[in-house]
C-alpha cells in the first residue's frame, strides 16, 4: 500500500519581486514542514523564480492586465484570463491543492479563480498598505486576507484581515536585530536603494545632497549606491568629483550585509525595503515612489515615520538642500539615530513567514476536520 501524498500548496504571484520575494519565503519554508509547492506565474513572473528552490514546480498560466498595451491587447485580456482559469481549474482537479495562497498581481487571477469555483481553501497576502487591484477583487472571496503592512486599506467588511508582516530573504532574518553603530567622526555607511522603479529620481538628487554635507560629515561618509546601469556613470563621477568614497552597482546581491553595516538607509518606500529596513532595525529617509498605485508607498511608510524611525520625503519636495539636511540632521544626532534604529526595530515582524505557515496549515486542518 502506498503512502498518501504530502500536501499540496499552490502559490499564485503576480511579475514583480514585491509579491514573487515573499511568496519565495513561503515556498521554502512549506517544503521544510514537508509540504509539495507548485507555484502559479506567467512568462514574467518566471523572470523572478531562480531563487525559488528547484523543486518547486513552476506553472506558467495565461494571464494579462489592463494597465498595459494597446486597445487590442486590452480587448483580448478577458479571453487570456478565463483561458488561465479554465487551465487552473483542470489541474485542480487534476491534483487538489490543499490550499491556494495568492501573492497578488494578475498571474494570481487564475489560481485564485479556480480555487473559488471549486471551494478550495484559500488566502491572499498583501504586502503593501493598500490592497492591490487583484487582491481588493478577491479579499470577500477567501478565508483569511494577511496582511504585510498594517492597517490596510480598504478592507472590504466581509473579509477576514490577518496581521502577519511581510517575509523577508533568509539573509536579512540572519541579521534581525543587529547591534547599530551610532554615527560619529569614523567612516560611517550610507546606503541608497531605490528599487527598478523611480530610481533615476534618487540618482539626480541624491549625491548631490551627499556632496552638500558639511566638510565634517562628509569626511566620514561612505556610500553604496544602487542605480540602474544607465545611470550609473553619472552617479559614480558625482560622487568622484566631491572626493566621496562610492560604490555604485546596478545591483548589490548583499543587500542585507550593507544595511546591517549602515548608519542610514535612503530607499524608495517598497513594502519589502521597508520590511528589511525594519528587521534589521536602521534609521532611513523614505521617499515614495509616486506613481506607485493608489500612493501604497506611502502607506508603507507611515508605520515607521509615525514610530520616529524614519523620515517621510515626498517626492515633490525631494530637493538637495532638503535631502542634505535631512541626512545632516541624522548623521549629526548619534542618540537620535540610536532611537531611530530602535524604534524602526519596534515596527518589525521578524516571524511573518512563521504567521503565514500557520494560516495556512489552519486553512489545513479545518479541512480535515470538516472531512471527518
């Protein structure tokens, strides 16, 4: 006789490393409690899955959003989505997921979809402050709604919202909580992260603020720039130009290391930098994408400002003068940024891969009991 299969999870991401990076964290950590993982994308959201441990089986499913292309593309979206649908539902019945997690985005439409016309247990995970199109469509439709960034909005009445956090790479778990080295006149680190989206913004304005710091801070002054490659000839010769010792990189595949080494974060307000600037527990000025949906960077931000770890820096008053003082103001106060680092610290949710597993082994067990 042959043993029962383990169970199956089935995650639904959409394109961006915003909901294909924590969706990974679930992955990983489901295999360890001895759990099958197929994961639901489309051709995009693929581009995000080597990190993704290798025995996760990748399903590309047909998916498309109306935010982009012509008329003609936006015509043919609803005949894409109910294709992905009808190719989900056939292989549910095919082998029954033991729950459907969606991560957000429009790949997450068919696994969602399907796992709602056949009752399947389910959940979404929102990492941002405000509830994405697609999970806004489905948070009546599911058992729980968890939530990355608390409180999110809007929450319809008839959903179940659940604070977990947002889970965060192993690599920044390594490092939650570790010791902050107070600014003072020795070398002192400065990162800027401003994600793929709205980077050329920080790139013009913030060396520029840097170079614009008092002669004694800017001594010490350190920097770790990430910028997009067409940038990063100018940001380097700025820097270059005003004796500042930089390293600018398109990416920084140790993130995690350089924030723990940092003595200020300048970022974009992305709900997965602000949960590793949290983790870690680091003073940051934030600065909003503004063309983000529905402002959610904002949302994400406001946990920290209102903590007094962070300082909130609307685009539209991102200038040098204003960046340069703000930096000045952190640099220039050890025992504030100290607070600063303990109270970013206060916000963090270290366990939240930990709160997802248990929702979904709960979404498990209700249903064993139910089967009885």
């Amino acid at each position: 006789m042959s043993a029962p299969r383990p169970p199956l999870l089935v995650i639904a991401a959409g394109g961006t490393g915003g909901h294909m990076f924590p969706a990974q964290a679930l992955a990983e950590a489901m295999l360890r409690r001895g759990w099958r993982v197929k994961l639901s994308t489309d051709a995009r959201g693929a581009l995000y899955t080597g990190g993704f441990p290798h025995v996760v089986e990748i399903v590309r499913v047909s998916a498309a959003t109306f935010a982009r292309g012509g008329v003609l593309a936006r015509l043919g979206v609803p005949l894409r989505l109910l294709g992905g649908i009808a190719s989900a539902k056939i292989g549910f019945l095919r082998d029954r997921p033991t729950a459907v997690v969606g991560f957000g985005g429009y790949p997450s439409i068919p696994a969602l979809s399907a796992a709602w016309a056949l009752r399947l247990p389910r959940m979404i995970h929102e990492q941002n402050g405000v509830l994405g199109r697609v999970n806004r469509l489905f948070a009546p439709r599911v058992d729980h709604v968890a939530c990355g960034t608390w409180p999110t909005t809007p929450m319809p009445t008839s959903a179940h919202p659940v604070h977990t956090g947002n889970p965060v790479r192993g690599a920044v778990a390594e490092r939650a909580g570790a010791g902050y080295i107070a600014p003072g006149d020795y070398p002192m680190n400065i990162l800027v992260i401003g994600g793929s989206q709205g980077a050329r913004a920080l790139s013009k304005i913030v060396p520029a603020a840097i170079a614009a710091l008092p002669e004694g801070l800017r001594h010490h002054v350190t920097v770790s720039h990430q910028a997009r490659p067409e940038d990063a000839d100018a940001v380097a010769a700025v820097y270059a130009e005003h004796g500042i010792r930089a390293e600018v990189q398109g990416f920084f595949a140790d993130v995690p290391k350089r924030l723990a080494e940092a003595q200020l974060v300048i970022s974009r307000a992305g709900a997965s930098s602000v949960a590793d600037i949290s983790v870690i527990g680091r003073p940051s000025i934030l600065i909003p994408y503004p063309h983000a949906t529905d402002d959610h960077q904002s949302a994400n931000a406001r946990g920290l400002v209102a903590a007094g770890a962070a300082i909130l820096l609307p685009e539209s008053r991102l200038d040098v003068a204003t960046l340069s003082g703000e930096i000045a103001r952190v640099l220039g106060d050890p025992q504030g940024a100290e607070q600063m680092a303990a109270a970013a610290l206060s916000q963090s949710k270290p366990d939240a891969t930990a709160a997802l597993v248990a929702l979904v082994e709960g979404l498990a067990d209700n249903t064993r009991r139910k089967s009885r």
